[in-house]
C-alpha cells in the first residue's frame, strides 16, 4: 500500500483533489475537488444511489436543505451534547482531542503540559435574517440523518411505503473539528451517503447484520481487497446511548484500521425525540396488526470523501517495466474518472484529424479524453496513472483500414476493430 504522501501528490499533479484556498496559504480541514476528482466522486455518489435506490424497491431519496430550525437540533441532542474533548497546549498553544489525539497525556507536537479536557461543540453557527442575535441562531446540519427523520412522515404518506421501507440521501455535512487531518480522512467540510432504513420495533429479521453484509459486499464488488476491509462490532460501552448495535466496516489505512462506514441500530430515538419536542404525531399504522407506533430505524452511513481517498489509496500499485516503474490506479471501471482516452500516435494533421473524429463518435457515450502531448509511451503512463480502463489509439494505418487499436490499462492487452465497432466494444467492456 503506497504511504499517505504519495496518494496525496498524485491528487494534487493530477488533478483529483486541490487543497482550499491554497493561494492564500490554505484552509485547514477543506478541500476541493479538480477535474478528475469530481467524477470521481461523482461516480461513487452514482454507484451508492443505484446500489441503494435504484435497484431496490423498498428505499426512496430524499434532498433536504443544510439548514433547518434549530428546533431539530435541539431535539436530536446536537445542541446539548455533540461535544469532543478538548486540550490545549500549555507551551506550543496547539489543541488536540483528548480521545483521539493524545496518548501518553503531553502535547503530541511539543511534549509540553496540557490543559483539563472541556467539552468543544463541532456544529458550525450561523445567522438567518439580518440581526445577527440569539433569536436569528441556526447550524449547518452536522450529519443528513435529522433530514429524513423529520420528513418521515411527509415521504411515508406522499408515497405510501409500508414497512419496511428506507430513505435515501446524499448532501454535504459540516463539523468543526478540532484536529482535521489524515488529507480527506477527517474534514470540516464533507458529504455523506446516509440512508435510514425504518422497520417495525424490535423487528424478527436482524436488519441491522443485513446492512452490515450488504454495505460490505458493495466495497467488494467495486474493487476493494476484501483483506483489506474488517467488521468491527462496537461495545456496549463505545456505543451512542440511542444505539442498540453499531458495527463499522473498517479500512486498513496507512496509520492503521480506521472506519469506513457505520451501520447503527438507532432504535426509534430519533423519531422519539422530534415528536416529542414538536408535540407532531409521527407514529406509523400498521394495516395488518392494527397497531400504532414509532418505527425503529438502521442507517448504514458513509462519508463520500473517505470512500473516495479509500478507492484511491487501494487502487494505487508500482509495478517495474523496461522504462522503470509504471505508476497504475486500478480503479473499478464504473468507478474510474475517465472511461476512454484518445490518442493520436502523433500530432500530423492526418491522425489528429481522424482522432479528433473518433473522439467526436466517443464524447456521448463516455466521460473521455484526448491526449497527443508527447510520445504514445508516456500518454499511456499518464493514463495509467488516473486509472484510465481504455486508451484507443489512432495511427497510420486507421488512415487506410478504419480501424483502431484498443489498450486495457490493467493486462496492456490491445485489440485492433473497425472504427464502427468501437462504441459497442467499449460499452461491453465497461459494463463488466
């Protein structure tokens, strides 16, 4: 597995992922997303929501808004105790989480004595309206849970699901952490891919072991190594207080096991808690039983920043060859930035003119590229090195039989087919 710094030079000179602000120095615990790295996360959302809504008849998708009353974060328990700890550095004035940051009780930077840890609140504050006063006070939501909590009711009446049934969100999240870091590991501003799936209390069927298998399997099916992916089932005592079980699907990162995704049995906490502090009936009929009540939910929960670093960090591999070492990311296919890269073997008017045509047929179908900087060896490379699956190559001899040749990034196989199979041989292959 390559080390941390590597991922994080190649995201920058390639163009997947930029630090904030960084003309004016940066901005810590933000980052944006360049060319590749928007469809690369785009790709992830896309795959996430087929995965999930899509091919599913039991969830449907909600978008609520990043700011809402108040009301439902007080409710939730935000407000009142979504805290770490904190201590600051007596010497260097650095703070760090207690929990997390600090092993041996001195400053990880300097050594020096550190202050008793106090409660540090990571929901952002904000205004709405034109007085800034406590009246105006809202948050940028910290999770996209609370969302489809509070809209249970309007997406189970407007759709008429019956139990059990699931709703289904992507959106940006944003918590102000005291220690940002690990790169996109651990961010202020983030999106998360959450879906709460609603069940009968206390249901037969162990729904939470469901969507801890399935949650797995996803990683696996996309390209993950499986070895590199672990279950861990949280004590009672690391568990959040609403939580009957949580299980993480775990990740091993160059520091070592760190959580992927969660996948939480929350109870009917959440539905408890809004109803009771809206003073709304948000209890679900049951048809069949005659009976009134509040759902239980399980919502397996992932961020798509750190599912993007962990498909970076796994499809990276070195591998020697007669021009040294050949730099690959071996990304899924349905997950890779660029599906086709269209190369002229050189910039002679002809091929670029033919290459240029071809490109043209290619551009509909598929997220591509054309590329006839340098010579056909180092394009390959640079292709290779954002996970390019295909590269078609335009040479002379197109200019006579209407062909062109076809490299796979993964087994450097190449494959010669008339121009007019191109598409249909491209789509085979990246639908597999």
């Amino acid at each position: 597995m390559p080390d941390l710094d590597t991922i994080v030079s190649l995201a920058k000179r390639r163009g997947f992922i930029f630090p904030s602000s960084e003309i004016y120095g940066g901005f810590g615990g933000f980052w944006d997303y360049g060319p590749l790295g928007v469809e690369l996360k785009r790709n992830i959302r896309e795959a996430w929501w087929r995965s999930m809504v899509q091919e599913r008849d039991d969830v449907v998708g909600l978008e609520s808004s990043i700011i809402m009353s108040p009301r439902v974060w007080e409710a939730s328990g935000h407000v009142g105790s979504f805290a770490d700890p904190l201590v600051d550095c007596r010497d260097c004035k650095r703070r760090w989480r207690a929990d997390e940051d600090v092993t041996n009780g001195r400053c990880p930077s300097c050594g020096g004595e550190l202050t008793e840890a106090r409660q540090f609140n990571m929901m952002f504050r904000t205004f709405v309206g034109p007085v800034e006063d406590d009246a105006s006070v809202a948050y940028l939501r910290p999770e996209t849970a609370q969302g489809m909590f509070v809209n249970f009711r309007n997406v189970q009446s407007s759709t008429r699901r019956k139990l059990p049934f699931g709703i289904a969100q992507i959106g940006k999240s944003f918590r102000n952490e005291i220690t940002p870091g690990k790169f996109t590991f651990r961010s202020r501003e983030f999106e998360q891919m959450e879906m709460e799936f609603f069940t009968p209390p206390d249901p037969p069927f162990n729904w939470h072991r469901y969507w801890v298998e399935e949650r797995r399997a996803w990683y696996v099916a996309l390209g993950i190594r499986p070895e590199r992916l672990r279950l861990y089932d949280h004590p009672a005592e690391k568990r959040s207080h609403y939580s009957r079980a949580t299980t993480d699907v775990e990740y091993a990162f160059p520091w070592g096991w760190g959580e992927l995704e969660g996948i939480a049995d929350r109870t009917n906490y959440d539905l408890t808690q809004h109803a009771t502090v809206s003073g709304e009936d948000l209890t679900y009929f049951d048809e069949e039983t005659r009976e009134r009540f509040l759902p239980w939910v399980v919502e397996p929960a992932a961020g798509v920043d750190r599912v993007a670093l962990v498909f970076l960090l796994d499809a990276y591999d070195e591998e020697p060859d007669k021009e040294g070492i050949r730099v690959v990311l071996r990304l899924h296919k349905r997950i890779a930035p660029i599906k086709v890269a269209v190369l002229p073997l050189s910039r002679k008017e002809p091929l670029v003119a033919k290459a240029r045509e071809v490109w043209a047929g290619v551009r509909p179908h598929f997220i591509s590229t054309y590329d006839d900087a340098q010579a056909i060896g180092r394009r390959y490379r640079r292709q290779d090195e954002i996970g390019t699956p295909y590269c078609v190559t335009i040479d002379f001899q197109s200019l006579e039989d209407n062909q062109v040749t076809v490299r796979d990034r993964d087994t450097m196989a190449q494959v010669r087919l008339p121009i007019p199979d191109l598409i249909p041989y491209l789509r085979e292959q990246l639908a597999t």
